[in-house]
C-alpha cells in the first residue's frame, strides 16, 4: 500500500522508483530481482546481534574474539531451534 512521496530529494526519487517497479514487477520478482529479502534478513540478523550487546566488554582483542564468537554461537542456536525438521512420510 505504499504511496508516492513528492519527489523533492533524491531518496524520494529513489524510493518512488522502486514503488512503480515493485508495483509493475509484483512483489516477489522485484524482491528477487533487486535482493530486497536478503537485505532484510541482514538487517534483522545484525539487529539480533545488536539486542545481545551494543558493545563489547572485554577489554582485550584476543577476548574480544571470543565474546564475538560466544554471540554468534548463541545466534546460530537460537536459529537452529527456530528450523524444522521435515521428514519424507511414505
């Protein structure tokens, strides 16, 4: 349900270009075509990184890697249980 903006800034260009192309295309062949979905899987995943910590405690880089890696083991978990299982019935 999106609208066109007065196109007085470049972004409302933009922005009104890519509403007619997703309009004329369909959604999901825009989304395709332009990476759009895989945009927001990327903006939502780092906003999950960002809800475990905005900084880092550890004062040392070698502690640093390993708070790092400690998160992103905690997200792949947290992945890992949001998956289903399908199994081949017949």
């Amino acid at each position: 349900n999106a609208k066109m903006w007065k196109p007085d800034t470049a972004g409302a260009k933009a922005r009104n270009e890519a509403v007619r192309s997703s309009k004329y295309l369909g959604r999901a062949l825009w989304r395709n075509l332009t990476g759009y979905h895989r945009r927001s899987r990327v903006e939502t995943k780092m906003h999950c990184v960002k809800l475990l910590g905005q900084r880092l405690l550890a004062r040392d880089f070698d502690r640093q890697v390993a708070e790092i890696q400690i998160r992103a083991a905690i997200l792949n978990g947290f992945t890992a249980l949001g998956i289903p299982r399908t199994v081949a019935v017949g």
